[in-house]
C-alpha cells in the first residue's frame, strides 16, 4: 500500500486508447457525466489551501409536473491535522478549522448539502483499543462544541451540514455512539442519526467503544432534498440502505474509514450497488492518509505490534441511481467532490426499473422473521 | 452498441501500464487469480467449435479441522443456433447439440457443477408479447426433453447441472414458469426453483408470460456444494440474494438475458455486491449475441418498430466472498468460463467480515412488515 496511484479512473482516462475509451467507461461506471464548471475563486482557493476539487453533473429528463430539482452536494475527505498525540483540543480546533478552509470553498461552488467523513474530529484510534484521551473526543451531539461550529456554518453559508462525531450521550449514562448530527442551513439541529452495525474486523475494533445505534432509519427532510446517513460499516448491509430508502432518501450518505488491504476492491462496488437497488444517489465518503499512534498495538492477522493500521485511501464518490457515478478523489490527498443532480432522477429510474414494486417486501419481511428463530430450518433440497 | 469491443478486462491489461497494472487490477477487481490450467484437448476443442474457453482459481487458506473444498464451477453464455423463424423443434435440438458440445468440453476440464443461460432452449421472445410460437418452448419441469436431456449429460459426466427453461406446469393449469431445473450428478432432478421477481423494463415484458415465483428460496444440497439459482432480474433484488444465503447457498448462480443500453454499467456490480455481501460465490450468465423477430415490435422507447431488442453482452463472471472476480467473457461470442474455488473461503470471509452476526435481521424483519403495511408512516425529520 505504498498510496502512490492517485486516481484509477484518472489512470484509465489516460492510458486507454481514446477510440475505446467512451465504451469501457459506459461499461465500467456508466453515462458519462458533464463536469461541472467551477468559479475560478474555488479553484484557486482549493490549490492554494492544497486540496483537490472536483465536480460533475448527475442529469435527469425534464418532466412536465415537476420542476429539475437541482441540488449541489458536497464531500470532503481530510487528514487528521495534528500528531495524534497533540493535546485533543488543538487536534480538534486545528480540524475544525481545516473543515471551515474547505467548506468556505464549497459555497464559493454554491454547494447545498455537504457531508464530513466518519469521526471527523478526531484519528481514527479505535485500533488502540484505549480509552484515553480517545473517548475524551466525544462530545455532545445536541451542544457539542462541534455541533455549535458547523451550526455556524451551516447559517452563514445557508448548508445543510452532515457532521458524523464521537458521540457523548450525557442523558442515558455516558453512553459513546457513533453518530451523524444533522445541521438545517437554517442553523438548527435537525436531529441525529446513529451507525446501524459495528465492525468487528481487523483493526476495526469499534465495538469497544459503542453498540449498535439505536435510531433506526430515519431520513431528514431538509430545503434541498431528503437525506440519510449511512455510517461506514453500514454499506456491507443493502438492508440498511434499503430501509434508508423506503423511508424516502433521496440522497444516502456514507461516511466512513477505511483501508486498503481490507476494503479498497468493495470500496467502488457497495455504495454504488446501494444507489442502483435503491433508486437513489450514495456518497461514499473515506478519510484520507496514515495516522500514527504513540503506543504500539498488534491488529490480531500474526504480524508484530505496529504504530499505524495502514492508509485510508480517500476516492470519495458519488452514485446515481442510474448506475453512473463520478471519478473518485485522490487516493492520496485532501478533497472536496462537488455533485450536481437532478434528484428527479430517482423518481424517474424507479418508474423504469420498479425495484420498489417489484421488491416483494411482504415475503422477505416473513422469512426474515423465521430465518432469526432459534427454531429456524434452512429450506435444504437433498437428493 | 457495436459489439466491437470484446471484453474490458483484456483490454485493462493490454493498455494499462505494466507498473500500476496489478495495482489499478486489485482495486477493479480484486485479489488477481490464478489462471486455471486447462487440458489442451480442452482448448483445442473450443477453439474448433468456435467458442471461448477461460479458467481462474479462487483460493482459500488450509484449516486444521477441514480438508479444502475444491469443485470446478462451469458457467455456458451461448447464442441462439438457428433464425427465431425456425421450427420450435429443431431450435430447441440446435441448442441441445451445441450445449452438448460444450459441456463435452467442461467436463474434459473436470466441472463438478455447470449452469446454463436463462431460458437456455429458447430465442428470448418476450419482447414481441407474442404467444405461438414462443410458449411451444415451454416444457415440463420434471418430464420434458430438455431435462431428459439434461439428466443423460448430468449421468454421462457426473455433474450437477442448473438448467434454465421456460416451464410448463400442467398440473396447475397450465401455468407458464420461468424456472430453473436441479439436476443431481446421479442423474436425478434434484428440484426446481423460480424466478422470484418479474421485470416490467424496457423490452423485457416477461410479466405478460410468468408471474413471481413460489418456490422461495431454495438451497440444493449437491454431491459438491450447497446451489442456488437466483434468475436475471432477481439480481437487482438484494434481499433475495440474502436469502438463499441465509439459507446455505455457498455458490449462487444468476442465469440471466440482458442487453447493453439497459443494463450493462450495472452488470459488473449487482452479482460481485450479492458475494461480497453475503460471504458466496456468485455466478452471472448472460446470453450472447442479437436475436431477430419476423414480425417488427415496438419498445415504449418512442422509437420506431423493429425486429431485435439489442445486443446481449456476454460478459459472464465469477465473484468471490472476498470481492475478487475473474475477467468476463467475451462480450460478443460464446464461450464457457470454469472457475476452480475452494468453498471455504465462504466460511472464512463469513467469519472475517461477520456480516450475518452483525446483520441485525430482526430488527429488519420488523421493519419491513412495518414498511409494507398500508398505514406506514415513513420516519421522516422535520425541522
């Protein structure tokens, strides 16, 4: 995992032979999509703050009934700032201000809804396996200094603001969460939204320090469209998705972390399989870079104590419910992906495809309830 | 749609540059895979009767307690052999002799357990909405020529066999099925099972012919590994992936008929998603070539009547429980792909990336009867 291919489907626009090129795209990824023009002040920013931008457009066919329900999304993929053994709340503010630099930007790109990765506050230490100061980067979803932060944004910029923290619930026994506050661009807190399923693999060792949420599937109706969050590890499960969507998201988001060895071959096939079964746009978003932790820690696959898990390899993107998707982001640097879409789109590929009507729900939903019972028997033909 | 470009897995390893090539391969597509080493009477068969050949081998790590599971998998993409306006007979026994043929030569190359294209014995008519001559394709399940058929190859070669068909069943009124035969290595139907969910897309107007299926989600226990048979269009449907997962498939075949325009972007992605998210091997078969109607069609496209509905694509692939998968086929010629796996790699990936023990199903279970009754309220936030 040396982290030095940038991009695959950078690589690919340059090395395929331009007479194929349009055609192994449409197989690979889909439509191709519009780049989306950015003001040159964006442009310049991002370069000189040392992030890369980008930009597409997700198209839908005009209707008659309804206007184009444009909205501009935005996903930022960041490092963590400062060492991670810096006294936590510099290693906060030192984030916090480098999220601002960024989403500055993004409503410089008149952005509408934008999404942080997982934990953005802090390294992902969970591989440590001890508490502090780790647990002292959870915070407040409602009061939070974090929350209060992006509530500023959110109303100087008129932003719809997804920002998945550490949480501390204070009022059910100090109980951590992994969990999305979600920001109104009015600068009210619509309201919070918890990880549906904790990995226990490699150096994931997040069940230490939460449980399952314990919020269901809600979906927030903000000013610019219907939106979920689905955090990190929830993308191995299309019923999580699933239940997002039937609860009426338009646009899921996924923010997460995650490496390369493990992940980076599912990485461009879940959440892009999520937004085509879902009818639906996904916005999967990774951390980005190597974080360095001051005691060793072993990662249970036989190898020696170490003191990173591995480079979370950034190629944010986003899926339409078409099946087209953008490029990803670097694999290697900060960034900041801007989508434009119809979000008639997803109305629009349900009517063709029907996987809602065609879905059957009433079956699943009995077998899944007999598949759980202790009593179940698998439906085994034998000769 | 041209059909010009043959396959973009070859074409990725012919221009990508060698240095990055393993590296962009393992983030497409996974882990690389062996290549399988096949009998040159093998070889030298296929390339006299004109159709591609194709091996890979999934590996898995030694157990202490269990022996590697090894079984060679044998997946068939052929086109029609005579002009749709032959008789119904001798197209059927056209067919019969060229997958006769092939799997001659699967069996040279030792297959344990073969699958055919959907509605294997037959043009893909539905698209004309047409009754004669297309349901005289219809045959019995248990007693028609195609599994009679089927059952003398299975005996001759000792292999289990997954035969498509367009099913007639007499004992329920005539019904017309599109269903898949078991067929035991012994020679004996092992069973049948159903398409579960009907396309209402495009030129696929399958639910003029056959409804839903009702036979659920059935497992066949063969000599060599637990089956099951998801067709076409259920591959959209993640939840019915999920459960013949849950109730023990390690292989699951996805016989299917598609075309380009429609479907091709989502081809590579919806069978790898199911065997990632399911910890299985998965198997997408796709018909190859274009099949032309006397009497000229319309496709609620606003286009003109014409005679063909596009291109089958090929392109069928294997995937892994780890998330690699071999190259496709060709996408414009016939060809057998055999993929080597050891079945343990199903339980190890389970027990890595423990996706069913984190599923959370009863929680799902609720949902979904919630979600489908028709006072659902969806759980939507408000500011």
């Amino acid at each position: 995992m040396s982290g030095q291919l940038v991009c695959v489907e950078g690589l690919l626009g340059k090395h395929v032979p331009a007479e194929d090129l349009s055609e192994v795209w449409r197989i690979l990824y889909g439509k191709e999509l519009r780049k989306l023009d950015l003001p040159s002040s964006a442009v310049n920013a991002a370069s000189q703050e040392n992030f890369e931008i980008k930009g597409c457009v997700f198209e839908a066919a005009l209707e008659q009934l309804r206007r184009p329900r444009t909205v501009r999304v935005g996903l930022i993929q960041n490092k963590i700032q400062l060492p991670t053994t810096s006294p936590v709340a510099e290693q906060v503010n030192a984030l916090h201000r480098r999220i601002a630099e960024i989403v500055d930007v993004a409503a410089m790109c008149d952005v509408n809804i934008i999404c942080f990765q997982e934990a953005w506050t802090m390294p992902f230490a969970f591989c440590t396996r001890e508490r502090l100061p780790w647990t002292e980067f959870a915070e407040s979803a409602e009061n939070g200094a974090t929350t209060k932060f992006c509530q500023e944004l959110a109303k100087k910029h008129n932003m719809v603001i997804a920002s998945p923290i550490l949480e501390r619930d204070e009022s059910h026994g100090d109980t951590l969460w992994n969990t999305a506050v979600v920001i109104s661009n009015t600068g009210a807190v619509l309201g919070k939204t918890r990880k549906n399923h904790i990995p226990r693999v490699g150096d994931f060792n997040e069940s230490t320090y939460y449980m399952e949420g314990n919020t269901g599937h809600r979906v927030f109706q903000t000013a610019f469209g219907r939106i979920a969050v689905n955090i990190c590890y929830g993308r191995h499960h299309p019923l999580n998705w699933l239940m997002y969507s039937i609860n009426g998201a338009e646009i899921i988001f996924n923010p997460s972390a995650t490496i390369g060895e493990l992940s980076e071959s599912l990485w461009p096939i879940e959440a892009r399989n999520a937004a085509i079964a879902n009818h639906c746009f996904t916005c999967a978003i990774n951390r980005v870079g190597t974080e360095h932790f001051e005691n060793e820690f072993t990662s249970g696959d036989g190898k020696k104590a170490h003191h990173d898990f591995g480079h979370f390899y950034g190629s944010s993107y986003v899926s339409a419910p078409d099946g087209s998707r953008t490029p990803g982001l670097s694999r290697v640097s900060e960034g900041l992906l801007i989508a434009e879409m119809d979000l008639n789109l997803c109305r629009q590929t349900c009517d063709k495809w029907n996987f809602k009507m065609t879905g059957r729900y009433e079956m699943y939903a009995e077998e899944l309830a007999r598949a759980v019972r202790p009593d179940f028997q698998a439906d085994i033909v034998r000769e």
